[in-house]
C-alpha cells in the first residue's frame, strides 16, 4: 500500500495506537500505585506484573507496524500474538487466582516453544531469511498445534477456577468483598473467549480483521486498567481476615475465622439479628442453596458482612462455613432418618452440598460417624 493511502492509514493508527495503548498500560501496571490502595496493592494484584507483561510484548508488533499489509508481517504478528497471549493468560490467571501455586520456571518452558516457531517467522517478516517455497501452510500448521496444546491448558484453567470457586463457596467464608468469588466465576472463561478471538484473526489472516482486534483489544485494555487501578476503589477485604486466596491444596479444615475481638452489636440488635439469621436458617432452610455465599444472607438479613461476621461468631459458630455445614449436616441426618430409601447422592443434593463425598468430609469435620453408617444404623432400628 501507498502511504497516501487511506486504508493504510487507517490500519497504521490503529496498529500504532495498540501498540502505545499497551505500552502504556504496561507502565501503568508496573509502577503506577493509587494511594487508596498503595500498601495492600500485592494482596489486591497478585498477578499485576503478569497483566503489564501481556501489554509489554506488544512491542514485537512493531514489524507489522512497519509493513502494514504485508502478508509475511501480518502471518507473524497474529501467530504471535495467538501463542504469547496464550501462554500469558495461563501465567496471568495462574498467579492471580492461585498465587501459591507459581512456577516461574515452567512459565519460561512454556515460552520455549512458542519462541521457536516464531523466530523464523519474525526472520522473515524483517527480510532476514527467505524461507522456502510452500512455508506458509507448514508454519500455519505447527502454529495451530501449538495454540491447541495452550488452547486446552485454557480450559482446563477456567475448570480449575471453576473447582475452586465451588470449594472457596462450601468450604470457606466467601464474602462479596472477599478475593474474588463472584469475579471468578465472571471472569474464568474470559482467557478463552480472547483466545478464541484470536484464532479467529490468525486464520483470516486480513489486515481489516487485525484492525478490529486491534481497536477492541484498546478499548478493553482502557477498560482493564481503569478497572484494576481505580483510585477510588474501596479496599476492606485486605484489612481483614476475609481475604480469600484459591487454593487447590487447602483441605475443609482449613477454615476461615471470623475476628470479632471488637463487637459492634449492642444486645438488642444482635438478639434481633441472629433472630432473623436462625429464622433463614431453620424456617427457610437457605443452608440448602448449593454453593452459598454469605451475600445471599446479608442481602435477606439487610445487614453487612461485619455484623453478619459478629453475629455468626457470637451465635457459637467458628466461621460461616461452620454455621451452614453444622445445619447440612443436621439435615442430612434427619433425611437419612425420615427417608431410609433415598440415595445418600440425593441426600446430598437436597441439603446443599456439592457431592456425597462433600457430605462425608462435612460429617467427618464435625467428628460424626459417616452417612452410611446412620443410614445403616437406622436400617437395623427399623428392623
């Protein structure tokens, strides 16, 4: 394309302003620190090094920026940014969601890889090399079966969070301000529906297609930091033992306690409120939502989370979780008492708990003997 071209203008501006938009955002991310949240920034943004160098490799765009239109240029920005946005959204969700898991050292292997099967094409691109006649669908194949290999190390990420999220739910005090449940289960599929967006770029392999990726990927980029570094942004979960981190190695016992050394609650309204908390406990029997969190009780109680804590904490629980598996577990032997001929399986699902074997871990937790055996003894008393 000429350079009096408007199309190629077009394209120009878009790439360059990709390119400086992320070049800034990666400042942003590395050293740009908001007061409101300046000393609990790493509790806040495990993984913030990790987004800046998502916005950093864009650099490597710089070739097509170049040569906008041409096709050895765009074939290696779009294989590039097809593997390395892959492989980053890995470390990214990695280190956000489950921080003490981090191997910085697999995270270069992954890199390995991806390097190699670009560095020909970024050669190519820049006229150093001439690869040989017919390159072009081998490279498209080696790309699309790497991106494949990071395409299904995605999904089994977004399953991964998925199972966290459901334990962190069941198994921990999860509040609406807490690290991130709710954001977690928004957010878990979104490294995936950008990689599909990105295979979708890589194999139309056009320049007008590029320039939407590019102006959708400015504005969510704008949108991402805006986001995560929000001046205004309250932070309470950091200053508290709330603080939720997604572990795939914490065990049920692992529970979160609740700190009340400060009680908030004169008499009457705490009478008032575990009142109102045990009528939703034993009327309504809300312990039987699967996956609860306490939002769903402070939205029905019109309280917040540091007097639902309090009242939690005074009524002679340990935690949240202690309060919904203590009722579960309650029910679950009723159940077992009333219907001897259900499945432990449909026991299970009826009060709230996510599987039988969660079921077991909860009676076990509480020092009971295993369902099975109560139904079994319940069996011989019926005898």
């Amino acid at each position: 394309m000429a350079t009096t071209d408007p199309a190629y203008l077009i394209l120009f501006s878009a790439n360059l302003a990709f390119i400086v938009t992320h070049l800034y955002s990666w400042l942003l991310k590395w050293f740009y620190r908001p007061q409101a949240y300046r000393d609990h920034f790493h509790e806040l943004f495990p993984a913030q090094r990790s987004v800046g160098v998502i916005y950093l490799l864009q650099i490597f765009e710089l070739p097509y920026l170049l040569q906008i239109g041409d096709r050895d240029a765009l074939l290696y920005v779009n294989a590039f940014s097809l593997l390395f946005f892959s492989i980053q959204m890995l470390i990214m969700c990695e280190g956000y969601f489950f921080p003490t898991q981090r191997r910085n050292r697999r995270d270069l292997w992954l890199f390995l890889p991806a390097a190699v099967v670009l560095l020909p094409l970024f050669l190519q691109a820049v006229n150093i090399i001439a690869m040989p006649q017919g390159w072009r669908p081998w490279m498209v194949g080696v790309v699309s079966l790497l991106f494949l290999l990071y395409f299904l190390q995605s999904v089994h990420m977004a399953l991964r969070i998925r199972r966290a999220v459901q334990r962190a739910n069941e198994e921990r005090y999860a509040d609406s301000d807490d690290f991130p449940v709710a954001f977690a289960n928004i957010i878990r599929w979104v490294p995936t529906l950008i990689l599909i967006l990105l295979a979708v770029n890589f194999y139309a392999d056009h320049p007008w297609v590029k320039f939407g990726r590019d102006i959708l990927f400015i504005f969510a980029s704008v949108w991402f930091c805006v986001l995560t570094l929000n001046p205004w942004r309250k932070v309470s979960s950091v200053l508290s033992e709330q603080c939720l981190v997604l572990s795939e190695d914490e065990q049920p016992g692992d529970d979160i306690q609740l700190n009340t050394q400060h009680s908030t609650l004169n008499t009457q309204r705490f009478d008032d409120l575990a009142a109102r908390l045990e009528a939703l406990l034993t009327d309504e029997r809300l312990f039987t939502e699967p996956h609860i969190t306490s939002d769903l009780f402070i939205s029905r109680l019109g309280t917040n989370s540091k007097y639902l804590a309090e009242a939690i904490h005074r009524s002679g629980y340990q935690s949240f979780y202690d309060m919904i598996s203590q009722h579960r577990v309650r029910h679950a032997i009723s159940l077992i008492h009333q219907h001897p001929d259900w499945l432990l399986a449909d026991i299970s699902d009826q009060c709230g708990f996510s599987s039988q074997a969660s079921m077991a871990k909860a009676f076990k937790s509480q020092g009971k003997d295993t369902p099975s055996s109560y139904r079994d003894r319940n069996a011989v008393a019926l005898q």
